[in-house]
C-alpha cells in the first residue's frame, strides 16, 4: 500500500496506472486524488466516468472499459461501492460476476484506468478477488490519519489556501475538530475566506469565525449532543444540509470527541490526575480538560453505546442500506436517549 501523499507525487508525474484502489475511509484523501487527476486530465476530465455497484454490475462497467475511447486518449472510470470485496455482501438488487472482475485486472485495457473506491477500513482478503485486486493495482492508503501526524496535514492545508495560523489557534482548532481531515479542510476554507489570502488565523479569530458561524459548523452539533438538545442538534443538522455539509463527516467529528470522552474516562476512573491522563494519551491539555468535563455526563456503558450507534450508522450509509439524511438523524435520536 502507498502513502496518500507519495501517491498524489507520482499521480502528478507518472503515466496513469491501469488501475487504482483508493483503500480507507478518510474522504478527504479520497477527493483530493479526483482533484488531482481531474487537474492533470486537463479538458479530458470530461471523459471521467463515475459507476455505482449498488445500481450497475461490473461485468457492465468492464465492457464499457474495454471499449476504445471516442473522445479522449483514454477511459477513466471511478467504481463505487465494492461491497464484494468485503467481507459480508450487502444486499442489493445487481448480481455482480466477479469472474468478469478477476479477468479484466488480470488484462486491463491499455486504453482505460479503473479507480476503485473501497472506503472500508478493511477487505476481505481471504476472497481470490481482493487477493487478485489488490496485488495488481495501485493500492492508496486513504485511512484516516493518526493523531501525531494531525499538525503536519495542517499545516499542508493551510498553506493550499494560502494563510497562517498561531501556535495557539492551531492547539485550539486541534483540540476542536481531530484528525478528521475532511473536516479541517471545510473549516480551514470557512477560515480563508474570512480573513482573506496571506491572512493570519489567532485564537481570538478562530473563535470569533467559529461563534459567527453558530448553526453552520459541525462544532455547534457536536455540542448540542453533549448537552442532550435534540431541538438545537435537528436545526444544526438541517443547516448543515442546506450547505451540502456530507454527514459521513459529522460522524467522524463525533466519533472522535466521544472515543476521546471514553479514554480520558477510563483513565480516570483509575484515579490518575489530569496531568497523566494527558501524558498517556498524548494529547493536549485543552483536549484533555474538554474531554474530563464532557466525561461526567455519561456512564461507560453508554458511551461504549453512543461509540457504537455512530459506527453502525457510518456503515449503513456507506454501504447503501439507509438514506444519509434519514440516518443521520435517527442517529441524533438514539444519542439523545443516553446523555
């Protein structure tokens, strides 16, 4: 598997492959790989393809790749959805022959590139299809990154939007969102456009940009969930949608704030004082402290529950079974009933 940024290196450099698989659930990654390639296609973007599993079969999609272009130099195509590299298939009206698959990666076409989107933290590798995939493609670890490489990604997205931000607004901004990158990016956008390109983020603004913002950061549904304000999450929620805000991300920012109140509580209950707490976990002293107030709202079986509910629900949207919307806010419900 190849880092994200080595391979976003040789996607500017190199030929396209035959084919890619974008393997993780950070969709971040995943939307800057189809920026990348968009940019370096040129006026051929348009020649992109974009196939959902859940609604046409591969062996369709392998025909289409094995016709000879038209209008471009080549065929691009994004697969969605390989719910049969997994390893329970999910139900779904489009039987798929994976022997066609199998032939095909085995072969590609010297005039097509397959890029399948497998944004599953794990495939089944036990399956001779993922075996086969997986050895003849270019694999990209689009997984979500760890909390020590958080500042460096930051730090790369503040300079493709060309400002800067203080040591302390960056602890803050750390401390509020995680490494969800997705969600760093839209913030960091938000953030752009308010203090202007060459512009300098402080506390003072981050907090300023993050109050202005009230119903339209994720931040605001994160805290009324702790609050247990179903009314004020609802309203956040149907903003949020109005702005095309992807509630895939507002699950990350959640799981992230609630398996942090989990850790810092287990340690907690051991006795240890904040300060160690804070050294075993590796995180600010911010983040800690947040996350001891926000601990003594719940009990460990319902945050296990709540952690729970928001990877059940992030399954059922990426794998198709529920609409995003519904979900989402069914999600909201059944968090309401353990805080």
């Amino acid at each position: 598997m190849i880092p994200f940024y080595k391979a976003i290196n040789n996607l500017t450099k190199e030929k396209l492959a035959p084919i890619y698989v974008l393997m993780g659930t950070e969709y971040y990654f995943i939307e800057q790989f189809k920026s990348t390639l968009s940019e370096k296609l040129g006026d051929d973007r348009e020649s992109i393809d974009d196939y959902d599993l859940r609604e046409m079969s591969i062996q369709d999609i392998m025909i289409d790749l094995e016709t000879l272009p038209f209008f471009s130099e080549r065929n691009i195509a994004y697969v969605e959805n390989p719910m049969f590299l997994r390893a329970t298939n999910e139900r779904t009206t489009v039987t798929h022959d994976v022997a066609v698959f199998q032939r095909y990666i085995e072969n590609p076409a010297p005039y097509s590139t397959l890029i399948v989107v497998a944004p599953y933290d794990k495939l089944d590798r036990r399956k001779k299809i993922t075996k086969v995939l997986l050895d003849k493609a270019v694999v990209i670890d689009c997984q979500p990154i760890r909390g020590n490489e958080l500042r460096k990604w930051l730090n790369e997205i503040l300079k493709t939007y060309h400002i800067s931000m203080t040591e302390e607004a960056k602890l803050r901004f750390e401390a509020e969102f995680g490494p969800n990158l997705h969600m760093l990016q839209k913030e960091i956008e938000k953030m752009a456009h308010y203090v202007g390109e060459n512009g300098e983020v402080t506390e003072s603004k981050l907090l300023e940009i993050m109050s202005t913002s009230v119903e339209q950061t994720a931040i605001e549904l994160t805290d009324a969930v702790l609050l247990n304000d179903l009314k004020r999450a609802i309203t956040i929620y149907k903003q949020l949608e109005k702005m095309n805000e992807n509630p895939i991300g507002m699950i990350a920012l959640l799981s992230y704030q609630f398996r942090m109140i989990l850790q810092v509580k287990l340690i907690s209950e051991k006795g240890y004082p904040l300060r160690q707490i804070q050294s075993q976990i590796k995180a600010h002293p911010y983040v800690v402290q947040k996350a001891l107030e926000r601990s003594r709202r719940y009990d460990t079986k319902s945050l296990y529950y709540i952690i729970n509910e928001l990877a059940n629900t992030d399954h059922s949207i990426k794998s198709g079974q529920m609409d995003k919307g519904i979900a989402f806010e069914l999600l909201l419900y059944r968090l309401m009933k353990q805080a």
